[in-house]
C-alpha cells in the first residue's frame, strides 16, 4: 500500500450471494448505507462513492478499516448496492456515471457486461490505474495476473482500467465415485486424459459413462460457457454479428448431447440442475464445468452437505477441462472524474494487486477475510494462490489451485463483447427449440440473426 488508510462502513444488506462473480441469479439489494460516524476534529469527511451489485465488495471494507483504522478519520463511504434483477444496475450505473457531484467513485461490472465499461459505451469514464498512482506494470509481474483478466481490464488506448480480484478460470468438476466406477481411478491426472482435450475425446467419455447408466453432464448449459469463452471471436466483429464456428459448433453439441442422452436436458439455474450436484434425479451425473465459485457458492450447498453426510459432498475432484475456459468475475473500477483518487488508488490497489498477505485476496484464497474458517476462493494473483491453502473438503482434500491455476492461464479474454448477456440468451434459446425438435437448424440459426437485427444496434448479414 502506497498511503495508509482505511474504510469504515456500516451497509444494511437485504441479503447477498457472497462471492458469486457472474451468476445469472445475482440478487441483492441496498442502496445508500453510509458509515456510521461522518465528522470528526477537524470538520466534514471526504464522501467516496462505493456502487455494486452485491455486498461482495462492500464487505470487503470492513477487512480494510481493521487494517487500517487511520483511514475513517478522513473519509465517509456511501454505498449503493442495486442487484442485476431485471437489468437494473446498469441504467442506474450508466446515470451516476454522468451525473455529476454523486456519481461513483469506485464501482463494479461483471463478466456479462464489464467491457461496456472497459472497452465499451462507457469506457471513458474509467480511470487508468496508473491515473489513481497504482504501479500497474510491477505489480501485475509480481502478483501474476492471469492474462485474460488483464485484457478485458485494458481500454483501447491500452490503458488498464480494471482488474478483478476473483481468478474465474474454468475446469471440469466431477464425481469421485462414478469416475473410479468407469474407469477404475478417480485421479485428476487420468480423468482429464478421460475427457479431454478436445470435445471428441469428451463424447468418448460420454458414451463410456452412458454404458454404465451415468450422464457427462446436467444439461448443454454445463457445456456452453466452455464453449462460449473458449471461441476465438466475440458476437461482433467490425459492428457485426459475427457467429463463431466454436459457438455454432454448440448447437450440434448440444444435440448430440441430447439425441444421445448423455444427460438430465436440465437448464442451469434450475431445480433440476441442482438435484443432479446431490443425485436427486433418476440418473447419476458426472460432472459440471465452471470455476471455484459454481463449487463454493453453488454445488456445495446443493450436494447434499458435509454435516449430514448424504449426498455427495465430498465426492467430488477438479481437473483440467477439455478447452481453456473462463466463466463470470467481477472487475472493479475508479470513476476518472472522481476528486479522492488517492484514496480511491488504495483501495482498488489493495483490492486487486496487492500480493501481500495482509492484501485482500489473501485473505480470500485463504477463506480468512472475516476470520478463520471461512470459504477458500481463487483470486486474480497466480502469486498468492502458490503460497496458499486451496484445500477443499468437498473435493475431499484435493488442493484446487493445482488445477485453477493453469486454468486462468489458458482461459482468453478476448471473446467479449458488451452485448454478451444478450446475445447468450437468443442463441441459447433457439439451440433448445433445435434440439427439442421445434425447428430445423437452419431457422433456429435464421431466428436467432433475427432476433439480434430486431434488438441490437448490431448488423445481420
């Protein structure tokens, strides 16, 4: 840290998915919660204006105000918290940025809409890192930042503007049991020979756990955010659609999949997604893709529980997927216009590049942010996460970082566009009525074009 401060703050939260990054059911809402104590000797505190979507960042500060208390005798933070529901952080973002006196000061994107921030509409309110006196080139080498969150973070000027302080990376999580059932070992070394590289070698595997009654997967969700962030271009490409061969590639995955009955056909975010992380459907299933934060905040509360010791908790391994792959993250901003930049510097250098162990994604790879005992998560430093604890006892024991770790490396950022969230929703929308027998390819393909030219300021060829 460059100057020593601290943050005090005091939020009533309706409620918070802690950790989550980019989840479609992100919900949590508040807004204007300020610190306590707003005066002190010497008159008015500096006002900085915090904006999120959960109180995942917010939360941090109490971290901050405990290691540095100097920081509330200078500085009041008000904090508004407005969840993704409905699309409404964004409207309410995009007007505070331009209104002048209130607008934020710090604020929040993730991974569905960051680069309209970074890259985007409203790139130009971003401050440059170096522009808040954060030494952006040593300390991205030293704490070793994954590339892919460093190129969604970087303005077309080549400015960085934004970092996240989750790694997001993408591996396959899979069943102990059902892989020592298959193929007589459960170790991640063999089982990602097993399923991968390439989706050829997984449908190998697809058919092997077919022969012994298991599904790969949950649903074509499991496969889409592997796909979608593995292809080589975004949904536009000189101001138009552009359908990557990767991504259209999904729509004959997802009905070999199907045709196939390699799984449940559940959507994500479903009753009957999460019934398959605990065995509650009439066939077992192997495996989902995703990050750390689908096994901590999303697979490890629906499989069943350690204290019960039913269901599958505990039964479950990481390895490397078949495709490199990143899925959600949120990255956090300063606003160029903002009048406490200093102060503003600290905390997003403490919050995102800080390698040290009192910086906060030590604490939050180590699960010790709000004392011991508390959830293990990756974060953006590769450094931190090499001197850290990614022991899980849901994976029964097996340290995750061995694995997240070269998954962020090989995760690519830059297949995003800020029209992602979208985009998804139309294309993932028509691959179901293709592979539900509703319409042929070719018209799903020819609809989902249709849909982006009737919303999107985007040409359809």
């Amino acid at each position: 840290m460059k100057r020593v401060v601290s943050l005090a703050l005091s939020a009533a939260m309706a409620f918070s998915l802690a950790a989550c990054g980019s989840r479609n059911y992100t919900a949590s809402v508040s807004s204007d919660s300020v610190a306590a104590e707003t005066t002190d000797s010497s008159g008015a505190k500096q006002v900085i204006n915090l904006w999120s979507f959960t109180d995942e960042v917010p939360n941090m500060m109490t971290k901050y105000q405990e290691l540095n208390p100097e920081f509330a005798q200078n500085y009041e933070i008000k904090t508004t918290i407005i969840a993704t529901t409905d699309g409404a952080y964004q409207p309410a973002l995009d007007q505070a940025l331009a209104g002048g006196s209130d607008a934020p000061d710090i604020y929040c994107a993730e991974a569905a809409f960051v680069l309209k921030y970074t890259q985007g509409d409203m790139s130009s309110f971003a401050a440059p890192y170096k522009d808040l006196g954060i030494g952006v080139d040593a300390m991205v080498n030293e704490a070793d930042i994954a590339q892919y969150t460093i190129d969604i973070g970087t303005r077309g000027d080549g400015a960085l503007v934004s970092l996240g302080y989750q790694a997001t990376g993408g591996a396959f999580i899979y069943r102990r049991s059902i892989a020592s059932d298959v193929w007589g070992t459960d170790d991640p070394a063999a089982i990602k020979d097993k399923v991968g590289p390439g989706w050829d070698k997984f449908f190998v595997a697809a058919e092997e756990l077919k022969a012994k009654g298991y599904g790969v997967v949950s649903g074509d969700g499991d496969i889409w955010h592997a796909i979608e962030n593995s292809s080589d271009q975004g949904w536009v490409a000189d101001g138009k659609l552009y359908l990557d061969p990767k991504r259209e590639e999904f729509i004959d995955l997802s009905k070999a999949l199907k045709d196939n009955g390699y799984h449940n056909d559940t959507q994500d975010w479903t009753d009957a997604w999460y019934a398959d992380m605990k065995d509650a459907n009439q066939k077992k299933v192997f495996g989902f893709f995703g990050p750390a934060w689908l096994i901590n905040y999303v697979m490890a509360g629906n499989s069943g529980g350690a204290v019960s010791g039913e269901g599958t908790y505990g039964d479950w391994a990481v390895c490397e997927a078949p495709i490199g792959f990143f899925w959600g993250g949120t990255w956090v901003l300063g606003n160029k216009d903002s009048q406490v930049k200093d102060a503003v510097g600290d905390i997003i250098e403490w919050i995102t590049l800080d390698s040290s162990d009192t910086g906060l994604q030590y604490f939050w790879a180590n699960g010790t942010l709000n004392g011991p005992g508390g959830t293990k998560d990756t974060v953006g430093s590769g450094t931190v996460m090499s001197k850290s604890d990614g022991a899980l006892d849901f994976l029964g024991g097996q340290n995750m970082f061995d694995v997240f770790v070269p998954a962020g490396a090989s995760a690519t950022g830059k297949n995003l566009t800020q029209f992602d969230e979208t985009i998804n929703g139309y294309w993932r929308g028509q691959v179901r009525e293709y592979t539900a027998g509703n319409k042929s390819r070719e018209d799903a393909i020819k609809d989902f074009k249709q849909q982006v030219a009737d919303n999107l300021d985007i040409i359809v060829e």
